[in-house]
C-alpha cells in the first residue's frame, strides 16, 4: 500500500531544521520537496517498500496509503497512523463496520539512536585482518580462522 502525502494536511514540518521528516526519513529516497506546493511528496508510490517510516515520523498524520484492491475492495479504507509508539491501523470496511489494530514499533525518535552504544572500543589491530568487528566474541571461538593461501 503505497504511501501519499495529503497535501492539505501537510505543513512541511514547520519549525523543523531538517524540513519535512518524511523526505529526511525515506530509505528510498521517494520523498521529496514538492517544489510547487513546498510540502512532501512521494515522487514515485510504485516503487514505496511501505516501510511506513514516514507514518512514524509525520507530526500531521498527513502521511495516508493507497490500499491495494484485493485488500481494501471496493470502497474499504485502511489508514495507517502513528499513536503512542505503535503503528495503528484504522480499517473502514465496505459496509461501515470500523475495526482499529494497533502493533508496536522498536523505534527511537528521530536523530537519539546510537549504535555503538554498549559496544567495546575497536580494536585498530586488527583492521587489517579478516576479523570482523564483534569477532570472535559474537562467533563464540577464540580465534577467527585466517584462511592459507
């Protein structure tokens, strides 16, 4: 289900360095500044990956998606949403019934993740060895095997 951005919705992240998260965000690059109305858009929806990051991170809910038409037949709505750490699902079936699903997310807020953290200062010997960062530690050996040549 490929993400669009509702333009009325949308007010480019005012007040935000970055401008609008969703372009900040995007792992494929898809988001973009649209340079007429000056809010997101997603430039191609066809090759979206839904990861849904840009729902995670747009402060407007102005990120929606276009459901597919085995899933939402017909007339159903499906609507992602961002709601106290979970990625909440809003569905409107064909025949009015609502149902809400609701699924947590393991992330962090935007610019606070470090991923080195917890981890021992890298040892510069071995940089020009076959070991890999974390090895042999997280390979459980003593020794990472070198190969003979």
């Amino acid at each position: 289900m490929p993400t669009y951005v509702d333009p009325q919705a949308c007010n480019a992240c005012a007040g935000v360095d970055r401008g609008p998260l969703c372009v900040y965000i995007c792992p494929n690059d898809l988001m973009v500044l649209d340079p007429g109305s000056l809010k997101g858009l997603n430039q191609e929806p066809e090759l979206c990956s839904e990861c849904y990051a840009c729902v995670k991170l747009c402060p407007q809910g102005a990120i929606h998606v276009r459901g597919y038409a085995d899933f939402v037949p017909l007339g159903g709505v499906v609507q992602p949403s961002y709601v106290h750490g979970e990625i909440q699902w809003d569905v409107t079936f064909r025949d009015g019934r609502k149902e809400q699903f609701r699924f947590p997310v393991r992330t962090t807020p935007a610019g606070s993740a470090n991923a080195h953290a917890g981890l021992p200062e890298p040892d510069m010997r071995l940089l020009r060895t076959p070991t890999l960062f974390g090895e042999p530690g997280n390979l459980e050996v003593s020794a990472v095997p070198t190969p003979k040549i």
